[in-house]
C-alpha cells in the first residue's frame, strides 16, 4: 500500500521527523497511556486531546494537526510533561507546532487568539517575565475589543490580583539577547 500523504504534501515520516527537530521531543516514545490528557487543564476545550495529537503527528495529518483549536489552547502549563513516563514535554510540542502552523500561513480558528500570544511575548520581551496589566491593555489595542471580559477583570484588579507594577527579572540582558537571536534565526 502506498503512503499516506497529508494534502499540504508531507509524507507521514517527514512531518514526524519536522516536528521532533524542531521541538527536540522523541513522539516515538508515546505508548498512549494518556496521563498527559488527564492531566491537562484545557483538554476539555480542546478539538483534539493531547494524546491523540501525538499519534496523528505520527500518522502525518500535518494539516489537520496544524489547524487544530488544540494547539491555540495549551497554555504550556507544563502539567502534561510532568505526568508522562517518557518524559515528553507536550508544553514545548505545542511551540514548535503553533511555530509551524504560523510558518504555513495558517490562521488559529479561535478569534485574536494569536493576538494574544503576541501581546503575551512582548511583556516577556520587555521585563522577563509577564505583567498581566500592560499586556492585557497591549491585547485591547491589538484586538480593539475592548470590553470582552471587563468586568471580571476590574474585579481582579480591585483584589490586588492585577499588580499595577511589573516586577522584572534581573538578567533583562540575556532575555534581549535570546530575543534577538530568535529573530536573526528566522
Ligand atoms: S503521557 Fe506521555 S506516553 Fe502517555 S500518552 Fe501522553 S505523551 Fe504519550
Ligand atoms: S502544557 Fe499544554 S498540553 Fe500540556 S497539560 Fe498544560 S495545557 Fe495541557
């Protein structure tokens, strides 16, 4: 029988072999003994669950791993890493497939979810760590939706859950450097 290939015109074998340079992580290692999805604070969410995205990579479906909610949905908790007995960190995973997906001009499903992503990078960029207040006002401007979970966030900033501050990391240094070495590489 003839190979799978994906529509985006990708044999099984190559997508696999993308996917593990550029995130570093062995998928051939994955039993499926799912302890990454039970774990998994967004699976819920998700259109396919983390386990089985593994095995799709493994399959070829470059495309629909690509344009899945999926991988827009982790929040690179690191929970999944943790419980997996092959230790794959699927948290790094969905980097380098969020990576991809931009590379191949594909769109996330969900609306300005990758607006915040950027506006998440940029308070990294500028203080080492996130400030949640100039990145969600960075996130407003960006998206110019402006009263999307308003109130909710108002009540945050009145419990002091939202520091009007950011508190920076020491090494702002290499963090400029690490940024601007990921930007000559691209
Ligand atoms: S925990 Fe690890 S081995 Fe188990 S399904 Fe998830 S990635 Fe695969
Ligand atoms: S890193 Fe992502 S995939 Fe892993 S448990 Fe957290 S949200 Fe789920």
């Amino acid at each position: 029988m003839l190979p799978h290939r994906d529509p985006i015109g990708q044999s099984p074998h190559s997508f696999l072999r993308e996917v593990e340079k550029r995130s570093g992580e062995n998928l051939n290692l994955c039993y499926q003994c799912l302890k990454c999805t039970v774990g998994c604070p967004t699976a819920p969410y998700m259109d396919i669950r983390p386990n089985s995205l593994i095995r799709m990579i493994q399959m070829g479906r470059k495309k629909e791993v690509l344009e899945s909610s999926a991988i827009w949905l982790c929040v690179s908790c690191e929970t999944c890493g943790t419980r997996c007995p092959n230790q794959i960190d699927i948290g790094v995973l969905m980097d380098a497939l969020r990576e991809m997906a931009v590379d191949e001009g594909i769109h996330a499903k969900e609306k300005n979810i990758h607006l915040l992503h950027e506006a998440f990078i940029q308070s990294i960029r500028r203080g080492g760590r996130v400030h949640e207040a100039t990145m969600l006002i960075d996130y407003k401007l960006r998206s110019k939706d402006f009263f999307t979970d308003l109130l909710p966030g108002i009540k945050l900033f009145m419990k002091g859950k939202i520091p009007l501050l950011p508190s920076l990391v020491k090494g702002r240094g290499e963090m400029k450097r690490i940024f601007e070495r990921c930007t000559k590489a691209k």
